[in-house]
C-alpha cells in the first residue's frame, strides 16, 4: 500500500471507526454515517469549551477527525500528573517554597498536556470542590498537587469515586477541617466539627433547596423553595465524619502534614469515631456501632443517591465549560446522563462531560445574546499563550501570583466558594433579566485593569525580541513568540487577518478591524513588531476575546 | 433624656418606642436631611461610612467577654478550652452599666483604648432577623427566619442585603446610594467604593459600585487621555471605542461595561490619592497587611474628598481568616490584633484630617459562632457583637443585649447558637439615619424594620 492510501485509511478509521475490513467471515456493520464537517470557527468554538484555548493546529486535527473521534481520543491518553513534578525537585528548605513550581506544572499542563480536555475538566472540578492555598495549605504543596491529581484522575470517572476520594484526601481534610475531626465529648461541650458537612452539602453535591430535574428550584405549595436538609442533618453528617486523621499520624489530632501525610488518604481512628445513630438526607438514618468506614460509604451512598445531584453537577460542569446560562432542556438532558449512562450506571463523568460538549445548545447555529460565557481570566492567557508558543528562558512558568493579578490562580481561591459564584449576577440588564454571569465577579474595574496591563506589558515587552541582558527580564518571565506575525506586519490587513485567525477563529468585529488598522496605521510599515504587539494587545484586551461563544 | 446614652438594660432597652424615637430624631438633622433628599439638593457636609467586613464568621463572643465572676463562670463553662482567661481580659467601663463588668479580649488594646475614650462602642448580640424571635418561636417556626441560618455565603448575604426571605438582589449601601444619587450628582467617583472586590453590600439598581484595590485603583498602561501624548493618546481614543461599540452577548457587553467604568475613573481616582499622599495629612502608620493597606489607601480618599467633589461615602474593606473551625487558640488573638490596631489607626488618620466626626466605621461578619467547642475551633452560628467607631459615635457603651452565654439558656437554638436580640436591620438603619436618609427612606434601607419597636438603636449622635 502506498503512503498516501495508509494515510487515507487511517483517516477512514477515525473519522467512521470502521474495522479495517480484514475480510473475516461475516458482512461488516454498516459504518456509522460520517461525522458532519465542522467550520474552522466551530472548531475553535468546541475547543475553547473543551481545552485551555484554541490552536490552529489542533482546530486542523479536530476537523479531521470530528468532535466524537476527539473527545475519545482525548479521553484515552494518558494522563498529566502534578505531584511527580514536584516529587523529582530538590526538597525545599520550607514547603511553601513548592508553591511556585506547583503553579508552574499547572501551567505546563494546560499549555502543553496532550490531555487537554481532563485537564480542562479538572481545572473545572477545582472550581467546584474547592481547596486552596490561600489558608492552611499555603505549607502543603504537595497536598494541593495530589488533590488536583485526585481530581484529574476522576474527571472522566464515577462521581461517587470522585466524592469519595476528595472527601478523604488530606488537602480537603485539612482545609474544610474533617482532619482531626473528633466524636463528641459532652463533658467538654465539644461537638463534631460541622464545616465539611456543610459544605460538601452546599457546594460539592446537593446544594441548599431541592431542584427540578431541569435545574430548575423546587417549590412547595406556598411557592418556597425546599431545603434539601436542615441542621439537624448537618449534625448528623458531622457525626459521619469523626475519627478521620493523617495516615500514619502518631497523634489524632496536631500531627505535622510531612509530604507522605499531605498525598496519602486519611486514616480512621475508631476510638475518635463516633459510634451513635446519625440522621441523613431524606429521612434516612445509619444505624449505630457500624464503624466509621461503613458509616463513611452510607453516607456518602445517601449523597450520591440525591436527586439533585444530577441537575447541580450539570449546571455547575455546563457553566465552567460552555454556557452561563443553560436552558432548562440543557440541563435535564446532561442531568438525565448522570442518571443513567445509557447502561445503568449513575454518575458517569465521563459520559456526563461527552453530553455537555456534544449537545446541540453547546454550539448553537445561531447563538442568541446569553448563549456562551465570558472566559475566565486563566483561560484567556492560556488561549493566548498556547497560539504564540509562551515559553520562558527557564522553561517554567511559577506564576504563583496569578491569584493577584488576575483575581485567580490554581487552586487559589479566597476561600471555598471559588473565585466567582455561579449565582452572581452583575447589576443592570444580567440582573434584571434574572441570568447570571459567574465570571463577571471577578471582571471588577481593578482587576480588568491589572489584566490590560498585564497584557500590554505580554505583548509589547515580553515577547520574542525580549532582551535577556534586560534587568526586568528574568529566566522565568514567561515570553509569547509572534515573530510570524511580525514578519507580515508590513502588510495591515494581513497581519488583522492572521492575528484574528489565530486568536478570534477568524471572527472579528468590524470596529476592532478599524481601530486596529487605524493603530497601525500610525506606526511605520517596517515597525513589524510593534505592528504586531498593537494588533494582538487590541484583541485579548477586547470585550469580543473576553467572550467565548 | 438623651437617646444616644441609652442604659443597656433589657428594661430600658425594650422602653424606647418608635413614637418616642421619631420624637427624638425630630430635633436631629434627620428631617433637614429628609427635605434634602426629597429635593435632589446637594449635601452641606460630608460624610462617610466604612464597613469592615469580616469574612469567615467572627468569633466575637470572645472579643467581647462578660468579666464579672457569675457571667464569666457560664462563659468559661460553655466555651472549656476556647475560653479567655479571666485575668486577661481587657477591662472596660461603659457610661451605663447593665451590672455585668464586660472587658475585651487581650489582643485589642488599641480599642480599650478608643472605647474608653468615648469613640467607640458595641452592639451586641446582633444578627440577621425577619423578625424578633424567641426559643419557642424559633422552634415552632412561629415567626418567619432568615433563609440558610449557619451557611456561610447566605449570612454574609444576609448582613449585606438584609433581604430577609426576599429575593432582592441589592445591598444595603447600594439601595443607600440609590436613594442619594440625585444629591451627589456632581460627585467625580460612585458614592459606593469596595477596596475588596465585588460585593452584595453595594449592590444597587440605579448606582454601580467603583471596585478598586486595596491600594487604589491602577492605572492603564499606554493609553493616556493627553492629546500630547502620542501613541499612548491614540491608543486610548481606540480602546475608548473598541470598548464603547455595541456587542451582541450579554457577557460581552458586561464586560465592557467594567472596562467602560476602569478608564473613567482610573487616572482622576489615581491622582486625586497620590496628591493627598503628597500633602501627607495623613501622618498616621497603618499596621502592615490586608486590612491596613486598604484603610490606609480609604484614609487617602477621604483626604482626597473635595478634590473629587464627593459629599457621600460608603467604602467597603475586609479580612478574611476567620472561619475558626481550627486551632482557634492560635489564630484569634493575631486577627483580632489587626482588627484592632487597623481600625485604631484609621481613627487616628481622620482625626489627622480633622474629619473623625464625619466618618463612622462598623464591623459586620457572616454570624457569630457557636459557644461549644468542635476540638480545637467553633462552628457556624448566628448573633455576634459587632464594633462602631468614629467621632460622632455615642461611645463608651454598649448597645442591645448582652447575653448570657450559656448553653441550652434562654437564647441557645442549639450547641450555643445564639438568637440575635438585635437585628442587623436596626443596626443598617442607625447607621443609615446618620449618613443622611430620612425616616421615610430606612425601611428601604431595612426591609424589616418595621418589625421592630427601636428603629434606632441610640449609637450615632
């Protein structure tokens, strides 16, 4: 076979997933009908859903292979860990030391993993079961590495295995304090410790009132929404999580978070369990002396097993990945997934994140004004980063405070109600129409502003002609490479062309066309790095980049 | 009698009568302003308010400590391993005695120091409430209770909005400056400025809160509003009109809308606080960190007052940390340390500006937390005490009702979760009265006040 029929057949295979045809004896299946070809621009569209920005190269590929052959792909390679990153560098002098290095794995993960879309559903699963280094972690980076790993690792998994690992890693542990967290002592009027109870409940799973299936709230015959639990369930819940410690922890309580403690899953100390009847959702109720591991699997079976787990995962995954505000058939489709799989089984990740990017909402042909989301100020930078091929001399990226200046970092958010709530609603026609816009929360007139400058100093200082000998130049300022662009500047409309390809899917607005080649045009033909920089600082700085559609 | 050193007894406390109140505030500067506001007319003063949000929960049961050995012995019962020494506990000596000595927690001498110099006060056992609510009430659901008790986000809510069980989706300073607008048209920068990002508190239908850092704003890089300025000056005349065209998402339009509001305001606020730094009026040190910084960069505005023509101020700072689910022991004292020494020094700077009496600053926090002990930490619970400060505070006293800390007593829901005596409504309202909205206008202030007898609680003068 010549190269050129190989390279067809290999096409076939993925684009239909036909047998080879080997000749067997019986009539192959009919293959499935082709995937419909997919437009350069909704390609970047699907990519900026499902990956850490759009790329030329990738849009190619997945245009090739369709969004179906894509997402299988993606969901069987191989995936990019953090805490061996971390584990092969010099042990620090003190822990917090790690912090830099862990932003920077992060980073070499989004920009560079060829995982692209578990990593892009962990970073949302981060955004949800939230653990950060802001508090008692800051000194724990290896914890906060093997948390994100946890997550990763289950993004295409069973959400009950999800829960279940997060509620016993360290990180989680130490953070909402169900580490150490003790059965009660009436003597000492000390109760169980109600914070991760709570939260678990609130933000990770159920939340506060009872939902339709559609997302929708519930509500009684005196139109009130329903509590899903009251706090007589929260005590109970408390109960449920007593005796849980450090693996290997010589004491229960107050032993030191070594790097073995921060990424192993906590142990349980039956005598720190408490061994009474508990009170769960819906009126269930553990029996007594069944041990903390038992009582640990029932209760987190009685979460699992909620109805509104369906809609409030859906919800929460659809706005991290397409849309802030799903229709309610959206949300019943994607939930009715995580019901069932299609072969029986509750809560798969996997299916429920396949159900979210293919539904015909996530890409609408003809999008209506609150279809989309504005992008996370991370993703706009790792959109820009991944198409201009950002580097530094030192190869990292320690980033460690982009929590400062972009309002949010990995696993760095102010506390465990993420950088932004997926209820906000900023003032005037978003408010007013009762929709929500979770990442305007942190688009405020100060942090949009740290923001433009930060890509006025990326575009017309850090980029490739960057001057090593330069003092504010360091080995690790990241840098972004536009020397193409730059070589073609001479020519306006061909540099907009490109730079708008590259960055907007060949979609740009006629004022952003006319103002950038108004730029230009005061700034001499051969300037073609300058020319360059006005051009792309224009775009990312632009509402129209902001967006994802 | 004045209403201002009201006693801090529960008879006394419960006497007061709205009648009596209206009565009282009619010789105040409530109904001038009541014409004022109605007329749309300037502001003949200025004023200011700052809340000092307190994210996590404040432990403020042992910020505030009954000293007397009876108290003090329920106190130390219910709180075992978290309880202040006896010994250790700041004495202070309000005006009015209840007939418990109270003393505050060993960290916060700086406002020892201030309460007992007549600028500042407490209100204690303070909370979100629909309505007044007994132990029965609460049990049998007789009364209707604020949505979420105990959750974190929905009480921080409660304190911002005091929307009760509406749905509303403003703030209690927003509606504040709503009500204000006409007045400070001519202001240069919203009536509402957060150092701490976007928050319910200033959250309003007609006015937008100005979100700048903990420093001031920034400015932009390269774009310059200077015709001289080049490029920099062409640069900005483009992002002015990229930002103003009209865009076809929601999203997009927010966004632009921010970005809109950032170039106005940044180069007039940025200059207006680093003119006031050069005139160095304010020769006050702020302690280093969070809080510091941020009322530091709030003193500077205040300075920076007439340069931006404001005449209404409502600044919104905060620290976070005090979740105290653990080692409780260990992290309280340092919090409240900075709190302490924070707001102290903000004091100081507006008596250097010769404007203290003009400037009231206030605490608020998600809810108090419970009096029993999870260990080594406390959990979510309910009423709180909170601090007021500033020249025109009735200081030296201590307003509501103190009350026994005792588990399972009288106010206890449940592991030492205490029901508010006083509602943060009448707290937002005393506040709102003296920044200048008419009697009228507070239960648009505070929805539920109504439901309440005191419509004022007697702590601004």
């Amino acid at each position: 076979m010549k190269r050129a029929q190989v390279l067809a057949c290999l096409a076939l295979v993925a684009l239909a997933g036909c047998s080879s045809g080997s000749g067997g004896g019986k009539e192959p299946p009919p293959p499935p009908p082709p995937p419909p070809p997919i437009s350069q621009a909704e390609a970047y569209r699907f990519l900026n859903q499902a990956s850490f920005g759009a790329t030329e190269a990738e849009a190619e590929r997945l245009r090739a292979m369709g969004i179906e052959a894509w997402i299988d792909e993606q969901m069987g390679l191989p995936m990019s860990r953090q805490l061996p990153h971390l584990q092969a560098l010099p042990p620090p002098t003190f822990m917090f030391e790690l912090q830099p290095d862990r932003a920077d794995i992060w980073f070499r993960n989004a920009l560079h993993g060829p995982d692209q879309l578990r990593q892009r559903v962990a970073f949302a699963l981060s955004e949800i079961m939230v653990v950060s280094e802001l508090g008692v972690l800051s000194d724990q980076p290896f914890a906060l590495a093997s948390y994100y790993d946890t997550l990763a690792a289950h993004a295409f998994g069973n959400y009950r295995d999800l829960i279940e690992a997060v509620t016993l890693h360290p990180a989680m542990g130490a953070y909402l304090s169900m580490l150490g967290n003790e059965k009660p002592d009436p003597a000492r009027n000390i109760r169980p410790d109600e914070n991760y109870a709570r939260e678990l409940m609130q933000l990770f799973s159920i939340g506060l009132v009872e939902l339709n299936p559609d997302g929708s709230v519930r509500l009684d015959a005196n139109d009130e929404p329903v509590p899903t639990y009251d706090q007589a369930v929260i005590e109970g819940f408390a109960h449920v999580f007593t005796g849980w410690t450090y693996a290997g922890a010589p004491v229960f309580q107050g032993a030191f978070p070594s790097e073995f403690r921060q990424i192993t899953p906590m142990e349980l100390w039956p005598e720190f369990h408490d061994t009474g009847e508990k009170l769960l959702l819906r009126g269930v109720t553990l029996p007594p002396g069944q041990g903390g591991a038992a009582d640990l699997a029932a209760a987190l079976d009685n979460i699992f097993n909620h109805p509104n787990v369906g809609p409030f995962i859906a919800i929460r995954l659809i706005q991290r990945l397409v849309t802030s505000n799903p229709s309610p058939g959206y949300v019943a489709r994607v939930a009715a997934v995580f019901d069932d799989n299609g072969s029986g089984v509750r809560g798969d990740l996997g299916a429920v994140v396949r159900a979210i990017l293919t539904d015909a909402e996530a890409r609408p042909a003809n999008p209506i004004e609150i279809d989309g989301k504005l992008k996370e100020p991370l993703l706009r930078l790792t959109q820009l980063w991944r198409a201009y091929d950002a580097v530094s001399a030192s190869g990292r990226y320690p980033y460690n405070f982009a929590y400062i200046i972009f309002g949010q970092g990995p696993l760095q958010s102010p506390s465990v109600f993420n950088f932004f709530s997926p209820f906000y609603a900023p003032p005037g026609e978003i408010r007013d129409s009762s929709l929500v816009a979770p990442e305007l929360e942190i688009a405020t007139e100060y942090l949009n502003t740290f923001f433009t400058n930060y890509m006025f100093i990326q575009t017309f200082a850090w980029n490739h002609t960057a001057d090593p000998a330069n003092p504010e130049i360091t080995e690790d300022t990241v840098l972004i490479d536009f020397a193409a662009e730059a070589a073609l500047a001479a020519d306006a409309d061909a540099l907009i062309d490109r730079v708008a390809d590259t960055l907007l899917a060949g979609r740009i607005s006629t004022t952003l066309r006319n103002e950038i080649a108004g730029m230009l045009a005061l700034v001499p033909a051969d300037q073609g790095v300058l020319r360059a920089a006005e051009t792309i600082y224009l775009v990312v700085t632009s509402p129209e980049f902001a967006y994802q559609r | 009698m004045s209403m201002s050193k009201r006693p801090l007894t529960r008879r006394d406390f419960l006497k007061a009568t709205s009648a009596a109140a209206t009565a009282t505030f009619a010789a105040t500067p409530g109904l001038a302003y009541a014409q004022m506001v109605g007329s749309g007319a300037p502001f003949p003063d200025y004023r200011a308010l700052v809340c000092v949000f307190l994210y996590g929960g404040n432990d403020s049961f042992n910020m505030l400590v009954p000293r007397s050995d009876a108290e003090y012995g329920v106190y130390a019962a219910s709180r075992q391993n978290l309880a202040i020494a006896q010994d250790d506990l700041l004495p202070i000596s309000p005006l009015t005695s209840d007939g418990v000595d109270y003393g505050l927690h060993f960290s916060m001498g700086a406002t020892r120091s201030l309460f007992e110099a007549g600028n500042a006060a407490f209100v204690t056992n303070v909370g979100p409430l629909i309505a007044p609510t007994t132990k029965d009430q609460f049990f049998n659901q007789s009364v209707p209770l604020p949505p979420q008790l105990f959750s974190h986000n929905d009480q921080q809510d409660q304190w911002l909005t005091l929307r009760g069980r509406s749905q509303s989706k403003t703030g209690w300073a927003g509606r504040i400056a709503d009500l204000i607008r006409l007045n400070v048209a001519d202001q240069q920068m919203a009536t509402n400025a957060s150092l701490f990002g976007s928050n319910l508190f200033q959250a309003a239908d007609e006015t937008i809160a100005y979100v700048m850092g903990p420093g001031g704003p920034l400015r932009f890089e390269g774009l310059s509003g200077d015709p001289g300025a080049g490029l920099a000056y062409a640069q900005r005349q483009a992002f002015d009109r990229i930002v103003d065209a009209g865009y076809g998402s929601i999203y997009e339009r927010g966004f632009a809308a921010v970005q809109r509001r950032a170039i106005d305001a940044a180069d007039r606020v940025s200059a207006a606080i680093e003119n006031a730094r050069a005139a160095g009026a304010v020769t006050t040190v702020f302690p280093p960190g969070q809080l510091g910084t941020q009322l530091d960069t709030v003193a500077h505005l205040i300075a920076a007052r007439d340069e931006l023509g404001m005449q209404r101020q409502v600044f919104f700072v905060a620290a976070g940390g005090f979740d105290s689910h653990d080692n409780q022991n260990e992290d309280q004292p340092g919090l409240l340390a900075n709190v302490s020494d924070s707001i102290a020094a903000f004091f100081a700077a507006t008596v250097d500006l010769g404007i203290a009496d003009a400037v009231t600053t206030f605490t608020q926090s998600d809810f108090g937390r419970t009096l029993t002990s999870n260990g080594d930490g406390t959990d979510h619970a309910w009423g709180g005490n909170q601090l007021v400060v500033g020249g025109s505070v009735a200081g030296r006293e201590l307003y509501g009702s103190y009350p026994l800390l005792e588990i399972g007593g009288a106010d206890d829901v449940g592991g030492g979760r205490l029901i508010p005596t006083t509602s943060a409504d009448q707290f937002a309202a005393t506040l709102a009265r003296w920044f200048g909205i008419p009697e009228a206008d507070l239960d648009t202030v505070a929805p539920h006040l109504a439901n309440f007898t005191e419509r004022d609680l007697g702590f601004m003068v």
